[in-house]
C-alpha cells in the first residue's frame, strides 16, 4: 500500500498583503477542490501579524502528489504575488520529479525531510 505524503509550504506574506493573501487563499482553495480531486487537503494558516503563512498539503499517495504539482493554474500564480516559500516540511517520500521540481522552482528554501512513516492514519473517503 503506498503511504501518505504530508507537505508543509512555509511562507513569508508580503508586507501589507495580509488581507490579500488571504482573500487569494479562498480562492485558491475553491480552485484545489474543484481541479485536484486526488488532493486530500489544502489548508493554510497566517500568522496573526499577518507576516508568515503555512500551507498544509496531504495526499493518499506519490502518485497525487504528482499531479498536484503539475499544474498550479492561474490562481496559484496570482497567490505566488504575496508571499515567497521560504520552507517546505516533507513527511513521507516523494518522488525524486516532485522534489527536484519543487527545489527548482523554489531555490534556497529550507527543505526538512522526515520519510519514515513510524505508525498513524489519515481518514480519508
């Protein structure tokens, strides 16, 4: 059975943008739902200054992983205006496309990896 990936973007909401970013974040998350099925979840979080973001991404598998990085749509560009990625936490293994993309497209952010699933579950439908 293929384990479940958990993948943390940290971000760094532009100055001024609280507002913004999280009107573009409803958005986005209207979009997620609608055009990546296979994504269990797309949460994210502010902080309460406004100034720092996480967004919280589960997948059933690799394979959902994949597709969910294949095509961001326009709205994920619009929400790229905010902020910047400064991190990303990774739990589980993705694949070495999903990774190498990731790292391209977000050089310098800070990468914490954790790929041993050690026990747990994931209610999903």
């Amino acid at each position: 059975m293929s384990e479940p990936i958990i993948f943390i973007a940290h971000q760094k909401v532009k100055q001024g943008k609280a507002e913004e970013y999280k009107r573009v974040y409803q958005e986005v998350g209207e979009w997620m739902d609608a055009n990546k099925p296979q994504t269990a979840a797309h949460i994210a979080y502010i902080s309460e200054d406004g100034t720092e973001a996480s967004v919280i991404h589960i997948f059933p598998d690799i394979e959902a992983m994949e597709k969910h990085m294949q095509n961001l749509g326009d709205v994920g560009a619009k929400a790229f205006t905010l902020m910047e990625i400064v991190g990303f936490d990774v739990y589980g293994t993705p694949s070495k496309m999903v990774m190498d993309s990731m790292l391209k497209m977000i050089p310098g952010a800070k990468v914490t990896m954790k790929p041993q699933l050690a026990g747990g579950y994931i209610r999903l439908k």
